[in-house]
C-alpha cells in the first residue's frame, strides 16, 4: 500500500555543481528531501518499471534518507532497488553499479568533500544510465518540478534491512543488498597491474592511504590492503564514520595535513594518497612532494600505455578551464585531442560516451578514465602505484622526468571563502565589466592576450553553457581564472586559479606561490578583492 501526501514547493532545490547540496539540518525539515525525490521520479518516468541505484557516502543522514528513498521509489514503481550494504556505495562504485547491472539511473547521497554529522551538509544527485551525473536537461527538469509540487507518494512499509546481503522484497518492489566494494574491486583488477603492484609491495615499497574516516576506507582496505597485499595499517582513518571522526575530507595539502606531515617527514612512505567524503576525489603525495591534480593527469596521460587497462593509447584527454594546460601539452605531443570543458563532472559525460576522451581531469583533485562516469579516488591512486610498479621510479622521479620533457606549468588556487554573496557577485560583475578592454594590457609586466567569460559548446549534443568563469589569458601562456564555488552551503567562495608555464628546467625548482607572485599581485588588483570582500587574503591556498 502506498500513501499520497500533501506537500508544498520549497525555494531552491536547484542542484548545483553536483547534485542538491544542504546543510543536514535543511534536509531535516518535513517533506524537504521528499519533495526532491518525488521530483526525480516525476522526471524521469523511465524508472516506473525500471532499476534504480541507491546508495551514499555513510554520512549522518544517509540511512534516514535511504529509508525515504526506498520507500518513495515503490511508491512509484521501481521494479527493482540495488542498494549497497549498510546503505554504502562510494559515488565511482555507484557509477560503476549503474553501468554493470544496466540501472536507468541511480540515486547517489553524499555531500562530498563538505563536513558531515548533524551540523555538516548532507546532499543528493540523480545519475543516468551511463553512470554519470544527469546533465543539466535534467537537472533543471528536477528543479522546476521541486518547484510546482504538491504531492508525493510513500509506501507505508517497514524500513528495510540494509545490513544483510541478498534480495528482499519491500511493498511489491525487489531489493537487493549488494556488497558495496566487490563490483568496484573487479572493475579495477581488470585495468590495473595487480601482479607488478602486489610484487611492488612485497619488495617492500610502502604507501600511506588516508581515507579521512570517509567512505574510500572500506574500499582502499579490501583493495589495498587485501588483494594487493599491504601491510595493515596502510589506509589509515579507514573506518568511515558519519562525522568523519571530525575531519574535513578533502583531500589537498590544506585539509589532509596529517598526511602532508607524514609525507614531509624523514621516514616518508613512497607514496602517500587521500581521497574525500565520496572517495571521488584522490590527492597523490610523494616524499616531500604533493602532485598538483593538474600535474597528476598531465603524467597520468603520458604514461598511460605502461598500465593495462589504457596500453593501446588514449581516445583523447579532457580537462576542465580551471585545471592547468599541462595535459593540453602532452596531448599535443601525443597527437590527441584536449578538451576544455566547464568545471563539474557532468560535461566530460558526453566526451567519453563518445569515445573522443578516455581520461578526464579537474584541478578539484578529481581524475577519471572511461570505466565509469564519476572521477574516481581509488582508481587514480591505484593508477599512481601501477605506474610506480611499472617504472621503478619515485613519485618525484616520475614528476622531474615529466616537467623536464614537457615543461611545468607552476598551479595554485586561492580560496576566499564565506563571502557576503552579494559582495562576491558585484566582484564577478566588475571583472565582466573589464573583459572588454584588457586585451593588450601590460599588468606587472605581462600583456593580456584575451580575457573572457568561458562559454561552452558541447561537440557533441551542441548544448551551450555559459558564465562559467572569468579568464585572463597572457602572452606568455600565463592565466588567472576567476569562478565563484557551486558546491557551498555557506556564504560564496571565490576561487582564484594561478597557472605560469615554465619550460626551461632551471626555473623548475622554484617555491609555487614565488613563481606565481606577479600573478596573484594582478589576480587580487584586478578583481578589487580586499576592497570588494575584506579579505586581504584567502582562507585557503592549494
Ligand atoms: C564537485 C564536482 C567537480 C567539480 C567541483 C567544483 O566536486 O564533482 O566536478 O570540479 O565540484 O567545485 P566548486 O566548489 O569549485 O564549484
Ligand atoms: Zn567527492
């Protein structure tokens, strides 16, 4: 028996970057989190009768809100519900679900890289066939239909028993409880190396995988440390909890400090790797040495052919605006296509559908290949530890060798967060309102080439996205990218993206944030910051 119930529109339940993202307390109110759900259903009506994916990053809130889920999906005629046990399915293991049993869609509950527990974020997202995040045709559909609601549909059953594997049944709907790790495990055994990285280990290399209590944890162990043959206490922080143990699971130098110590002292393991809420994003560190997301795909691209999975070459490479031009330069000298895509997941969806990108990347820390639809953690750092096994050589060798071929290009991002919106939007106006006449002006010595507001146009479907970030291209190949956060709760955040080419080895040695220097000067002048925001500095510097 199901249930309709009364409800009325709450403002805005527009998803953002990546899917509806709220503070938990948000998701708590009465019907909020039904009417999103209820939305999915009503525009996606392929899922009445089909397969539908559920499962989240074991966040607080997670369990509750599977519960509703299940419930409003036989409600609505869900054939079928695979979920993962106890509710987990990091966000690449849903994708790779989504794929494998043929699912018209998923439902994925994470809020990613943001806190969690009663007073953190919590979030959902709707993912397509294809195992990526729904592009924005459906997402916007999601939202306008949040907006006219009036009723949804719950099945007045018992909650469901999400500890034990195997099929059930809930109100006329089939259920059934998938271990959350074992069809991730066999995807990645069938790209990687498994042989030359067990063989890596048992010669006594080591790695440090810090899973920041979130849910990369039970995944990084199996894998890590069960099949490959680690010695325990290699993941560490690899229970996930519903706070995150208090951790901000993040991975960048900035919030993984504890591994950045660990990586910085004089017993460093030989490669040291973090991964978020989610387990979609991965941070690689060597001794002394933390890889830029930039320069990870840049490397990841020229070395591609040394793992199995990707030894017959790259399809092409995409990047998104903000991420550095580093794997451009190796898809030249590789003779493949570079894709430049707007920041979020979603957009390389059609690129690698269409077999025109094999490996995406973002200067977010996410980096992915064809396998499924999401970036994944777990599979870049298993990629780092195949090319490892492969070559011999040490993290810092493999980056050296890297920028002495190509050139490196120096990258960092200054974060200013919890502004005033209202101040933060003025700030992107008045840089709009400068586009016009940069071109040709010399700004602490180096001349501006083009300056704009990033518009894409989909090869493929031809679908155009607009505003997606201020640029201010140099002569020299210099750029500062300006865009304000779509993954916040609080406040704007402003994030100021720096990238300087140097090809000449001699220069390659110097500190980051002093190549950069003249850069952030213009980036700080040009958008007004302190006038405009307060800040004198940002709040974060990756
Ligand atoms: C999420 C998306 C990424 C995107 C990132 C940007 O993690 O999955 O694809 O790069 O958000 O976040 P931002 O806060 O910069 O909008
Ligand atoms: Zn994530």
């Amino acid at each position: 028996m199901s249930k309709t119930i009364a409800t009325t529109a709450f403002a805005g339940q527009r998803p953002g970057t990546s899917g509806l993202r709220k503070k938990v307390t948000v998701f708590q109110q009465p019907h909020y989190l039904e009417n999103f759900v209820q939305a999915i259903f009503d525009s996606v009506p392929e899922l009445n009768g089909g397969v539908l994916v559920v499962g989240g990053d074991g966040r607080y809130y997670n369990r509750t809100a599977i519960q509703t889920i299940l419930k409003m999906a036989a409600a609505n005629g869900v054939a079928k519900v695979l979920v993962g046990k106890g509710g987990i399915l990091s966000t690449p293991a849903a994708s790779c679900v989504i794929r494998k049993y043929g699912a018209v869609g998923g439902i994925v509950l994470s809020a990613s890289h943001n806190p969690g527990g009663p007073d953190g974020d919590f979030g959902i997202k709707y993912n397509i066939s294809n195992g990526g995040p729904a592009p924005e045709a459906v997402t916007e559909a999601i939202y306008a239909r949040t907006q006219t609601i009036t009723e949804y549909q719950l099945a007045d059953a018992a909650d469901y028993n999400l500890d034990t594997l195997g099929e059930g049944e809930l109100a006329g709907m089939q259920v059934v409880v998938l271990d959350s790790v074992l069809d991730y495990s066999e995807l990645m055994a069938s790209l990687f190396d498994f042989a030359a990285i067990r063989a890596w280990f048992a010669a006594g290399h080591t790695m440090r995988f810090d899973s920041l209590s979130a849910v990369s944890g039970p995944y990084a162990k199996h894998i890590i440390e069960g099949v490959l043959g680690a010695p325990a206490g290699t993941v560490v922080n690899g229970e996930p909890l519903e706070d995150f143990g208090g951790h901000h699971p993040d991975p960048n130098p900035a919030h993984a400090h504890e591994l950045m110590e660990a990586m910085f002292a004089a017993d460093a393991p030989d490669l040291g790797a973090a991964s978020d809420g989610d387990a979609d994003r991965n941070m690689i560190v060597g001794k002394k040495l933390a890889v830029t997301p930039s320069d990870s795909l840049a490397i990841m691209a020229a070395n591609a052919t040394l793992i199995p999975g990707y030894k017959d070459g790259l399809a092409g490479v995409a990047r998104s605006m903000p991420t550095s031009q580093a794997v451009d330069v190796v898809a030249k000298a590789l003779g493949i296509e570079s894709f430049e895509t707007p920041t979020g997941w979603k957009f390389f969806g059609n690129l690698l559908d269409a077999n025109r990108a094999t490996l995406c990347g973002e200067e977010s820390y996410g980096t992915s290949s064809n396998h499924v639809r999401e970036k994944d953690g777990v599979w870049a750092v298993l990629f780092w530890l195949n090319l490892l096994a492969a070559t011999g050589k040490s993290v810092t060798e493999l980056v050296s060798a890297h920028w002495a071929r190509f050139g490196r290009h120096f990258y960092s991002r200054h974060d200013f967060e919890g502004l005033d919106t209202d101040a933060a939007n003025g700030l992107m106006e008045h840089l709009r309102g400068l586009l016009g006449g940069l071109a040709g002006q010399k700004l602490h010595g180096l001349t501006v080439k083009l300056a704009d507001d990033f518009a894409y146009t989909d090869p493929i479907d031809g679908s155009v996205s607009e505003k997606q970030g201020i640029r201010v291209l140099f002569e020299d190949g210099s750029r500062v990218v300006y865009r304000l956060s779509g993954t916040g709760t609080e406040g704007a955040t402003l994030r100021v993206y720096l990238e300087r080419y140097v090809a000449d080895t001699a220069g390659h040695g110097e500190d980051t944030q002093s190549a950069l220097a003249a850069l952030i000067t213009i980036s700080r002048e040009l958008a007004q910051i302190a006038e405009r925001t307060g800040r004198l500095q940002p709040t974060v510097v990756t």
